[in-house]
C-alpha cells in the first residue's frame, strides 16, 4: 500500500494534477527545494526533506536527500523483518512512491553559451541515488522518472491502492535505462572538453529513440530509427518531412547514404543513391542543370532511387523530376511553387534539412556492429592531400583531367568496395561498385558508359593489382587514372598506361567502403 511518496523534479510536467490526486487518495508528500515551492503554490500539503532527515539542506543545495532517513525508507524491503525493524529503531519512514527527474544536464549543455561550471552544477546526484535505490527495490517501492508515466500508476493508486509488480518492474528498467543515459551523456561531455581521441576502454553509447518503423530491411525483421542525444547539424534525424508516407529503414539508410556523398561538394550538385550505392551524381553551375546530369548518368537505376539535392528546390528543377519515379527527394529549402508541384506525386517523400550540405562535425565516428561486438573509426574525411597527388607517366593531364579526378574521387570513396568510378565533365558516366575482384568492377562501369567512356577519367577507390584494368580501360577509350597507388606491381601498371597514353595520377590515400 502506498503511503507516502517523494517528489522532486525539474520537468514539472502534470506535477501538480499528479500531487493533488495523490493527497485526495491520502498520500503524504516529501520534497525539496523548487518543486517543494511549486506544490506549495498550489495549495498542496508538503513536508520539507529537512524535516524527516532532521538535517537542513547545504552547501547551495548540493546536499538535501544524500541522507539515510530517505535512503533507508526507500530501500528497506517490507517483508525482512529485520529491515523493518531496524526502521523502527531509527525512526525511519517507508518511502513507497519516488517521483524523479533529473537537473537538465542535456538542456544546459546544448545552450550555446554555458560554460563549464554551469554545466557541472546540472550534473545530479541525489536524483539519480534515489532512482536506482527505488529502482533496485522495485518489489516494494514505485518509482517514476517520466510524466507520461503518470496516468498509469495514478489509475492503478486509485484501483489498488498499489501499483502491479509488473507495473513496478518495467518503470524501474526505464530508470535504469535512463540513468544510464544521463551517465554516458555526462561522460561524454567530459572527454569532449578533455580534447581527447575517444577511445574509452569501456565504451557507452545512448541514443534516443525517433520512432519505430514498419520493418527493418525486409518485411519479416523489425526495426526501429534512433538518433543522438545531442543533435547534429545536418544530420537526417532533424530532416523535416513535408510530404509523403512513413520513411522505411531502407529509404533512411539510402537517404543518409546520398548525403554523406552530397558534403562533399560545395557547387550545386545533385546525388542519386540506389540501394546505398550512388547511380548518378552531377554538379553545374545550376541546380537544374545538375539534375540533368544526375538523372541522365543512369536514367534506368534512378527509378525508385533517393536524390538529394544542395541548393533550394525552385519550380523549374521540380518539374525536370516529373516522371522519375523518386521514392525520397532532401534539399536545404523548396520554394513554395515547387513544394506545390512535388506534393502532386503521391509516393514521393520530401523532406527538409537546412545544413544538409554542410560538413560532418569534427571527431563524428563510425559504428560497425559485429556480432558481439562493434567497431568504432574516425569518419573517413579526406579524400587526399592536394601535394600528394603524383603524375606518374609520361602523358600530362590538363585542368579538365583535374577538375573530373577531383569529382570522381569525392564519389569513389561513397561506393562500395571494389569501386570503380568513370567521371566526364562533372559527371558520373559509370558506376561499378561492390565486386569481389577490381577487374569486374571496371568492366560494369564501361558497359553502363558505353560511348561515353570516351574521354573519361577513371576513379578506383584502391590500387590495381595487375595491369589489366589499365587494358580494359584504355580499349574503352579512358583518357586518365586516378587511384592510391602502393601495389607491388604499380610499374606494370604505369607502363601499360605509357603504352596506351594514358594519363595515371597516384594519390596515396585509400578508400575502402565495406
């Protein structure tokens, strides 16, 4: 039965509908500071922490419930007779309701100008001790730490006069999974100002939960979107959905695939993903010209594809995509003609992201799960250092063969390994991702090319292990080569490039994407 409850929180949310059906049902309230002050307000009976820990509030607060007047009557459990005789002896009340929130240690620290001790001061203690105490003895006592949760305990406190252990059971694996949070948010905060690589031997990561989805990647697997506790910038979690049916675990994957490859151009520049590959990628002076290009690079695989786009959508450039058969559009902003336009197509979904074209933050790691285990790498940022770039035969590129080697690298680094790229006028003209040997890869992306091979440059995300991929390109009428280099047999391909006057630029820098 529950008799008296503690209550101290900083999200007053329903606090004091709540307070006031818990003194009409009879229970005693305790609590401190602030929320002690708001139930006053209200007319409701409160009894201060200072009063059953006999030990007044100090040190500006920091301690009011580090006391075993309120530890002890939280985690005694009722059917020990010794607890509840020792109870007895030191004159310690039960404590059956803990209704807690925590100091806005996350809201305090996303404020733009807090400063270190500010934030330090919204760390909590005395919350988080008495939610795992109430939590651990979850037999006995209810415990809340969300005000969505209130509805439900009130109606069983009314029908009961208790709450169901079940009911007790999943709030205190919410709070434990809360206060998990807190912890790991708190501890990231702290290597963050350290300035350090992280690298934690006990690695802890919280994110929260947006929203479930109607499956994962095939019908039969279920699958739920999370997303930092911090925002960032950029990120799809903060897309704002204009139009358009639920986005499915797969139009999410392939959507923030498309913009990873879009940060890495500053022109205008439009990017289609099919199945986390890019199928067609172009950049102009114009966004609409840009679509052209992107669109006619593989007009075939585009069909039920993700564009994202770099600059704000206006009329003419949503009605080029008339007819294409897109499943998501993303940009940083639509005019209001084009919003009109592209809500005529029932299917397509639109969405929102102002910095969608920025570039990722600093220290952004990359998660692989393994089973049972994960693998944690720093965001692969580069795409090579400009002095590093070697022209390694005897044929000389011009400033086109730059501008095309620059652009066909920014996208080779976004397709799956094995990957081959062929790039003509900021454009890509072939795609070969993901096959198990380089030579299959080359020879894809000049069947999609075709004629229009001729006068390309060539991207591959590694080195070529043998000189037969300079054959293949050179008999589809590649003009020049740009890869890492760093294969023992990087002379045979250099000659077989002076042979068929090619032009081949090493990079030195690797791009592997598995």
């Amino acid at each position: 039965m529950i008799k008296r409850a503690i209550i101290s929180v900083s999200d007053k949310s329903g606090l004091t509908e709540l307070a006031r059906e818990l003194v009409d049902l009879g229970i005693e309230l305790i609590s401190t500071g602030g929320t002690a002050d708001h139930l006053r307000a209200a007319g409701l009976p409160v009894t201060p922490v200072a009063d059953i820990t006999e030990f007044p509030e100090c040190l500006d607060g920091r301690v009011k419930t580090l006391h075993p007047k309120i530890h002890g009557g939280i985690l005694a459990i009722r059917s020990n007779p010794e607890h509840m005789s020792r109870l007895d002896e030191l004159a310690i009340l039960p404590i059956d309701l803990v209704i807690i929130n925590l100091y806005p240690f996350k809201q305090t620290i996303m404020k733009p100008k807090a400063g270190f001790a500010e934030c330090v001061e919204n760390i909590d203690i005395g919350g988080p001790s008495m939610l795992r105490a109430a939590a651990k003895n979850h037999r006995d006592v209810t415990v809340v730490t969300d005000p969505t949760d209130y509805p439900t305990v009130l109606a069983e406190i009314r029908e009961l006069r208790a709450t169901r252990p079940s009911t007790r059971f999943n709030l205190a694996k919410k709070v434990f999974e809360h206060t998990a949070a807190y912890d790991a948010l708190i501890a990231g905060y702290f290597s963050a100002q350290a300035g350090e690589s992280d690298s934690p031997d006990q690695l802890t990561l919280t994110y929260e939960r947006v929203s479930g989805l109607r499956y994962g990647e095939n019908p039969h697997q279920r699958a739920d979107f999370y997303r930092e506790v911090i925002p960032v910038p950029g990120s799809l979690p903060l897309a704002d959905q204009l139009w358009g049916k639920e986005l499915s675990y797969n139009n999410i994957a392939d959507t923030d695939a498309a913009l990873a490859l879009l940060r890495e151009f500053a022109e205008p520049t439009v990017v289609a993903v099919k199945h986390a590959n890019p199928c067609g990628v172009g950049s102009a002076d114009n966004l609409l010209d840009a679509w052209s290009k992107a669109y006619e690079a593989d007009s075939v695989s585009i069909y039920g594809g993700i564009v994202a786009m770099n600059r704000q959508v206006t009329l003419d450039v949503a009605r080029a995509t008339k007819g294409v058969f897109l499943e998501v559009l993303v940009a940083p902003g639509f005019t209001a003609d084009a919003l009109a336009e592209l809500k005529t197509r029932k299917n397509l979904r639109i969405l929102h992201l102002p910095d969608c074209a920025n570039p990722p933050l600093d220290g952004w790691r990359y998660l692989k799960q393994v089973y049972g285990g994960l693998l944690v790498q720093d965001q692969d940022a580069t795409i090579c250092e400009k002095d590093s770039i070697r022209v390694v035969t005897e044929r000389q590129p011009e400033e086109g063969d730059m501008v095309d080697s620059e652009f066909a690298l920014k996208v080779v680094k976004h397709v799956k390994s094995n990957a081959i790229v062929l790039v003509k006028n900021r454009q890509t003209i072939g795609i070969g991702p993901g096959q198990p040997n380089r030579i299959t890869s080359l020879r894809i992306a000049l069947q999609q090319a075709g004629a229009k091979a001729a006068g390309s440059v060539l991207a591959s995300d590694a080195f070529f292990p043998f000189d037969d991929c300079v054959d293949a390109a050179a008999a589809g009428g590649v003009r020049a080569i740009i890869q890492p280099g760093g294969s023992i047999r990087d002379q045979e391909s250099i000659d077989a490039c002076d042979k068929h006057g090619l032009i081949m630029l090493f990079t030195g820098t690797r791009h592997f994407r598995h």
